[in-house]
C-alpha cells in the first residue's frame, strides 16, 4: 500500500530560489543541511527492512488473507504494515528533497517570510522560518487551509500533510504526521500517524487510524503497529456505522515487533477503545491476546499464545516462539518502550493538527 503523494512543483522551487539569491546558507560547510536531512532519509530507506519483515508483493493475492483465517495471516498482515511504514518514510525523503534546494540557499531568517505561487490553475503560499540549525515551511491553499508543514532541527525532522491536498488519488481522505530522527545508518527512528481517514463502502473494515513505529539499533528493528477501526465488531458493519456504533463495537489491533535478517517475532493484541487496562504490568496477552479473542469468536486453535515467531523464509506463524532458537538475538530483545503505544482509550482521539500559520 503507498500513498500517492506530489511534491511542490519545480516551477514552485525555482521560483523561490528565485527570490532567495544571494544568501547565506543554513549551516557552515562542516554543518548538516537539509539536502542531507533528504540523504539521510534515503540511507534509512536502503536498510529500512530486515529479510524476515520484506513484503513479497507479487507473491500475495489481492486479499492477502485469502485461503488464511486471523492467526495464520498474522505474519502477512506484520509484512503488510512494515511495508506501509517503508512507503511513508519515501513518501517523506521525497517531500524533504523537494524543498531542499529551496532551504538551503534560503535567507535565516526568524520573521515568516510569505510567497504567493500560482501553479497552473492553482494559487497557494509558501511561508518559512529559518534559524541556525533550524527551518519551518508551511503551505496554504488559497482558502488560508494549511496542507502541508515540515520542521527540522538538522537532525529531527516533523512533516504533516493533508492527504486529500497532496495526494493523486480524489478518493484519498485524511492526515499524516511522520517524525524521524537519524543518528546514523544503523540507528534512527520513524514515528508516524495517519488519522481521519474517510470510511470506504467496499471496506468498512478498513483502518480509520494507524500508528506506526520502527526503530533501528544494534543490529535489530524494533516497532509496534495499532490500526483502529470504529465498527469492526459489528455483524456487516456501513460506513454509516462509523458515526454510530458503540465504543464496544470498535477495535484496536496493535501488534508489536522485533526482528533481524533471520526471524521476527511479534504480540498481537485486540482491543475495543473502552479499555483502560492496557497497561505495562498487566497480564496483555491473557487479556487481550489473540488467544482471548478466538475465545470469544471461535475459529482459532488453542495454541495461538504470544509471541509468534516467523522466519524470514515463510509466512508460517509459529505462535508461544520467541525465535530464540533461530535469533539468540531477537529471543532476548525486548519490545520496545511501552510509552511507544498510544492507550486505546486515547488513540481513537489521536489527530494530526497543521499550524495555520507560522
């Protein structure tokens, strides 16, 4: 799954580039700028996915749950979401390298400067900031509706989009918010929500929100993955349900991860947006595992406990396996802080707020 995404048109770069000649840079030459924020962005996507998280596209049908039922699909559905991770941070690298150019020849400057660009048929404006070691830029349609601000301190980079404004698909609905914070090849972090997205009659099921979160250190990716859905629970949930069911009608799924070359293992949980007990010393998997799921719903052997391990060579879902007779290394990771997940009380909530002005 990719998000279609354009970037600001060349004639918008050159334009600005234009306008900001004759002007220091944002660093000295020993220092980071924003061309390198885009390297950096692109080293990450290079070794983004360990061989036991790659999403063979060609090898899965248009229902990649086809012929599988819930916990055997689990680790195409872990695939599944650490590609979507991998297709928004190339989304990212290439917002950041479309205004590059422009930034780093850009004045410093900590008053917003504002350009009026016409585009075609479109009229919108550029404003930005810049400091040293520091840019903001915001974009705003001719109807003052903010659609897209980045933010970068050389090091962390912000981006919030409006889907709808940026995206080629006249479908697409929502917001996105990546952060992503680079170290070096072998440790960053990627942090990103999408939220609000509009409710697909062929799919009422389909995700309303989704967080994803993928960090690289020491030889290992760790993340967690919670798509939220306001109707799953019910019988043959609308799109009108959306808007009317209960909060016991809704689901969270969250799945958290850690993986290396050779296998990845992985906790699934399901919850409704009513629990409050989701919570680092609690008992999860007994609670809201998939094991407590089947329970309710039937279906499932009485095996599917977490963790599952899968290995890099199949899709097999290996369930009460911590991989560590495959990867001593995986066996003995942890799954990240727990502060990472959003409470799913909470998360339903969770929005992706552009400024309106800087």
């Amino acid at each position: 799954m990719g998000v279609p995404m354009r970037s600001l048109s060349l004639f918008v770069i050159c334009l600005l580039l234009t306008l900001s000649c004759n002007t220091e840079r944002l660093f000295d030459n020993n220092g980071v700028t924003v061309g390198d924020l885009s390297t950096n962005l692109q080293t990450a996507a290079q070794g983004f996915t360990p061989d036991s998280l790659v999403f063979e596209q060609a090898a899965v049908r248009a229902d990649p749950c086809e012929g599988l039922n819930l916990y055997t699909c689990q680790p195409v559905l872990l695939r599944l979401y650490y590609q979507l991770a991998e297709d928004l941070l190339n989304a990212s690298q290439q917002i950041i390298a479309s205004v590059a150019p422009f930034v780093d020849e850009a004045i410093v400057t900590a008053t917003p400067i504002t350009i009026p660009v016409q585009d075609g048929n479109e009229s919108f404006s550029v404003s930005y900031t810049k400091s040293e070691g520091a840019f903001q830029v915001l974009a705003v349609d001719s109807q003052n509706v903010p659609f897209l601000y980045i933010s970068s301190d050389g090091t962390t980079s912000t981006i919030r989009v409006d889907i709808a404004s940026l995206a080629d698909d006249a479908t697409a609905s929502g917001t996105f918010e990546s952060t992503f914070d680079y170290t070096n090849a072998n440790t960053w972090s990627l942090h990103v929500l999408m939220a609000d997205s509009a409710c697909n009659n062929d799919d009422p099921r389909a995700p309303e929100r989704i967080k994803l979160v993928v960090d690289k250190a020491n030889g290992l990716w760790t993340g967690k993955a919670q798509l939220y859905n306001p109707a799953w629970l019910k019988e043959a949930p609308t799109c009108v349900d959306w808007d009317t069911a209960l909060a016991a009608e809704s689901m969270n799924i969250f799945t958290e991860f850690v993986g290396d070359n050779t296998a990845a293992k992985a906790n699934v949980y399901f919850m409704t947006r009513e629990v409050i007990d989701f919570a680092e010393n609690n008992d999860n998997d007994a609670a809201y595992g998939l094991a407590a799921l089947c329970q309710t719903f039937g279906g499932c052997a009485p095996e599917v406990t977490n963790p599952f391990c899968n290995l890099s060579t199949d899709l097999t879902a290996l369930w009460n396996d911590d991989c560590s007779a495959v990867s001593t290394n995986v066996g003995a990771a942890d799954f990240g802080p727990f502060s990472d997940w959003s409470p799913p009380a909470q998360f339903y909530q969770d929005e992706v707020t552009l400024p309106s002005s800087l």
